[in-house]
C-alpha cells in the first residue's frame, strides 16, 4: 500500500483533527501544522509530528517548514475573525510557499461554489470573498497538482462515507466526509480540479476517482 507524506495546515481545527487521525490510520506520515504550541496534540503517536506554524511568517520560513512532505492540505480557517491574513493572505502563502517547496501535490478546503459570486449567502459574502480570490490564485498563478473541495454545510454527524459531487447550491456534508475525501484525493489521481462535496449515495472512493 502506498503512504503519504503530508503537511496539514490547520491541524487543529475539525476537520484538521479528523483527518490527521484518518491519515495516521492508514499508515501515512503526517506532519500537524498549528498555530499555537498549547493546540499540539498532547500524546506523541507514530507516524505524526507537530510543529507551530504562524501564517503570518515569511513564504520562505513556511517553505522551510513544509520541505519533505509530498502534499500539503489547507484546512485552516479563522472562523470570520481574521479572514485577510488566514483564509486569503495565509491560504496565498502557503500556496507559494508550497511551490517554494518543490512540493507538486496540494489540496485546499473551500465553500460550496466559492467561484459563483451571484450564489454566495449574504452572512458569509467576506469569507467567500477570502475563498474566491485564494482559489483562483491556486488555479491561475501556480503550478501546482491542486484539488480544490468545496464542501456544502458543515455538521458534526457522524460520517456515512457516501457523497455526491453535484450538490446544486444546497446541502450538508459531515466533517468527517469531507475528511475521508481528503484522504482519498491524496491517495488518487485526482488533480488541478474542483470537487463539489455534500452527503449522498456514492461511496467516497469510486466518486473522487
């Protein structure tokens, strides 16, 4: 079975914490990117290290960090407070700094068709501004094997493992979902794509490839 090396930005958010956990079940290295030291995971488990990552640093001190892994995923977010510096400039970076890297393999978590202006809910028009401009730098100014999820409502359901990548303007998907289908995208061929999640009838594995 082939394993993967990689980076999650944003560790300790909920997705973060779900997929580091799916990564390291099946056999992969991972590497936990947090803001924070006192976020870090307080047990040490094989295969996964911790490392304070501020988004604030230079791209050269981010590329430093990320050096080695095969993919890197995006997964932090500020939760509205600081939506310039984390969700826009912080995801831009990372994305330069990946390239930086030599890194080819990158994965971003987004909004349901943060590319559609004309769709985006009036409470959230700031975050899908973040979203929008940080997705189409990934498309238009790098180079990298990105794949872009853009995920419908999140919940805290348990996960079904099934989805359904044509979810019109609605719908919700389970963090742990949109994990899984994270951990596949990295274990498959999927690239320089957008992939629209929300809970379905397909099995996770045989939707994304």
């Amino acid at each position: 079975m082939i394993t993967v090396k990689a980076f999650v930005i944003g560790a300790h958010g909920q997705i973060g914490q779900i997929l580091v956990q799916k990564l390291l079940d099946r056999g992969d290295t991972v590497t936990g990117g947090y803001r924070r030291p006192d976020q870090q995971a307080p047990a040490a488990a094989p295969g996964f290290q911790a490392v304070t990552l501020d988004l604030s640093e230079s791209i050269d001190q981010l590329a430093a960090l990320l050096a080695g892994q095969d993919a890197v995923v995006f997964a932090a977010g500020s939760r509205g407070k600081d939506l310039l510096r984390v969700d826009l400039d912080g995801a831009i970076k990372a994305e330069r700094a990946t390239e930086q890297a030599g890194i080819k393999r990158f994965v971003m978590v987004s909004a349901l068709n943060a590319e559609q202006p004309t769709t985006w809910p009036a409470a959230l028009y700031d975050y899908y501004i973040a979203k929008y401009y940080a997705d189409e730098w990934l498309k238009r100014n790098t180079d990298l094997d990105y794949v872009i999820i853009q995920p419908a409502a999140l919940t805290n359901e348990a996960g079904q493992g099934t989805v359904t990548l044509d979810p019109g303007r609605q719908g919700s998907i389970p963090r742990a979902d949109v994990a899984e289908t994270i951990a596949a995208v990295l274990h498959g061929s999927a690239h320089r794509t957008t992939i629209k999640l929300a809970s379905g009838p397909t099995p996770i594995g045989e939707a994304i490839n």
